[in-house]
C-alpha cells in the first residue's frame, strides 16, 4: 500500500509556487509535483477548487485539506512547525 503524498498544482514561472516547493524540499516533506501547463486535466482540478480562477501553488493534502497560495508561515502552521 503506498502512503497518500501531498499534490502540489504549480506552474513553471511561479515565484510563489518555487518558494513553496523549497520550503517543501528544506523541510524533507515528500510532495507531487504537477505542472498545470503540461496538464489539463490538472488545470482544471485547480479552477475548479479556486472558483474558476487557475491560482498557484494549490496544495492538497492527503485528508482532503487544501492550500492556495500559501505563505511560509501557512505552511509551518500546517505541518505544525511554527
């Protein structure tokens, strides 16, 4: 059985989508990478869950909870490292 990962829907050119993916990476957190460029099916997920709008990084987590365009601080708050 393979333990449910985090999805991280991100594109390419995303300031804010690189800095959560380091913040991700310097914190040994394993996460999908899915560029919604590359995608549709992904795309659409994303707007779907923001209201139509393609707002990045969106991150799910394994219980359902959902993240958009997080900061640091949202992020240590989540996996209780603030």
């Amino acid at each position: 059985m393979t333990q449910q990962q985090i999805k991280v829907y991100a594109t390419s050119w995303c300031g804010d989508c690189r800095r959560a993916k380091r913040w991700l990476d310097e914190h040994h957190i394993a996460y999908d990478y899915i560029d919604i460029e590359k995608d549709e099916q992904a795309a659409a997920y994303v707007m779907q869950v923001n209201g139509g709008l393609r707002s990045v990084p969106t991150i799910v987590f394994p219980d359902g909870s959902v993240l958009v365009e997080p900061s640091n601080r949202e992020l240590a708050q989540k996996f209780g490292l603030s």
